[in-house]
C-alpha cells in the first residue's frame, strides 16, 4: 500500500504524542534507569556493539545525554513512573536523517539497512530502502550463509533481520551485523557509505566506522552516547515498538519529503 501524504512538522508531531512514538512513551522510568546503570556497570549488552570503555561510568552521565538527546527527565531523583522522549527531538533528529539519505541518493551511495525490531520498523526500513535504489543508489545485500548467535541473516526489502528457527527475532546483538561486514569483506565487496539501522546492527557499523544513521529508544542509551562522541552522524529517538506498525508510516512519508524522494 502506498504511504499516506507526508504530513506538516506540526501534524507529525501530533502524531508522534497521539500514537505514543514519543511524548509520553510506554517505558517506565525504572527500566530506563536499570538500563543506565548497566551500561555505566560496563554490561557490554547494553552497549549495543560499540566500544565505550570506562568513559560513561557514571549512571549520572549517561542520564544527562539522555535528556539531552532523546527528552528523558533529567531529574536523578524521579525513579518511578512515567518517562518521556521529546518529540521535537524526534523530528529533528528525523530532519537530519533526512540530510543523510539526502546526500546518499545525490551520490547514488552504497546504503546497507538493517533491524534489530523486524515486528514494529521492517516496513520503514524497507520503503526507505526502496526509495533509495529507486534514486539510483546500490542498496547492499547480505552474503548468503551468514551466521551469528545461532541464527542466520536474511533481507526482506533489502533489509538485514535475524532469523532463528524460520522465525524474525528481534535482537539487540551486535553480532548480527559483525557477520554481515565480516562476509562483505571476505567476499570483496566494498562495504557501505551509509548504513541505517537500529540496535546492535547500528552500533556495530558506527564502530566500524561506516557513517550511521540509528534509531533507538529512551532505555537503549548506547547509541545517543556514541551520536554524543561522533561515532554514529544521527540517533533518532522513538519508541521502537508501539502497538501497530502502521503509525510509523506518516514518520516514514515525512523522511521521504524531508528526503526528497517522495514518489
């Protein structure tokens, strides 16, 4: 089915708050805060793939790049109940993504997608992916017979999931996309210019070193922390799994105007 029309700043917004993508959001405050503390702890599944070493230690730090970035309340005594993330942070950080694909489609770029939340950003990912051959640019296919945390890699649309017993799991490992980069390289491909994802898959290609546009929610903070550092060029805050996948769809059509590659 085709997108609907991409809507205004001002009906995006609406949007995002009315659907729950943003503004009031359905992780409590208590996980988001368990999933500092572990990060700052050095539990290396919360750092997403890349390489933070001892320079985010403190919960306090991480809490701050959190309001900062993605609109949390940067109250260190608010331990419970409710948490936010800013919608106008979203859409900006959306404006910015948009730049990306942008210059992608300009330059007929290598673009690699891939998603750690095949239930609730697959379509996204794949009409952007679309969008962007249809612009000329090379989107990347996985090698055949990669392997990672028990599961294989396959594409749908020309994005990367990871398949475990014929089933698309959703994973926050950075393994998935090691593999992917690893088979690229070993197959001597040249790897991408740009590569959107989400989770482990865009952590992992930031600390590679590829140009990373991720999208992440308000309790998985690695990635706002690696935008901070300049290891990925845009973390876009959002709930990444609302209830209906279809509520992603006007984000998706004002990434594509912003893009400029609607229709």
């Amino acid at each position: 089915m085709p997108l609907p029309e991409a809507p205004t700043r001002h009906e995006l917004l609406s949007h995002l708050v009315r659907t729950r993508i943003a503004g009031d959001v359905a992780t409590p405050r208590e996980n988001n805060l368990d999933h500092y503390r572990k990060l700052a702890n050095g539990d290396r599944h919360y750092w997403l793939g890349l390489e933070l070493g001892e320079r985010w230690a403190d919960e306090q730090d991480v809490l701050a790049v959190m309001a900062e970035r993605c609109g949390v309340s940067d109250d260190p005594d608010y331990r419970t109940g409710q948490d936010t993330i800013d919608p106008e942070l979203t859409v900006a950080a959306l404006d910015r993504a948009a730049a990306e694909l942008r210059k992608a489609a300009e330059g007929r770029a290598r673009v690699l997608f891939a998603t750690g939340h095949p239930g609730a950003l697959l379509d996204m990912h794949g009409t952007l992916a679309t969008a962007l051959r249809a612009a000329g640019c090379d989107i990347v296919r996985s090698p055949l017979r990669v392997f990672a945390d028990e599961g294989v890699i396959v594409q749908f649309q020309g994005v990367a999931v990871y398949e475990r017993g014929a089933s698309l799991w959703h994973t926050h490992s950075p393994e998935p996309m090691a593999g992917v980069l690893h088979g690229l390289e070993q197959a001597g491909e040249r790897l991408p210019d740009l590569v959107v994802a989400d989770h482990g898959w865009a952590g992992r290609a930031a600390q590679h070193g590829l140009t990373t546009v991720g999208f992440a929610d308000c309790n998985d903070p690695a990635l706002f922390l690696g935008e901070a550092e300049g290891t990925l060029e845009v973390t876009v805050p959002l709930d990444d799994h609302v209830v209906d996948p279809r509520f992603y769809e006007p984000m998706t059509a004002y990434v594509l105007a912003a893009a400029g590659l609607a229709g």
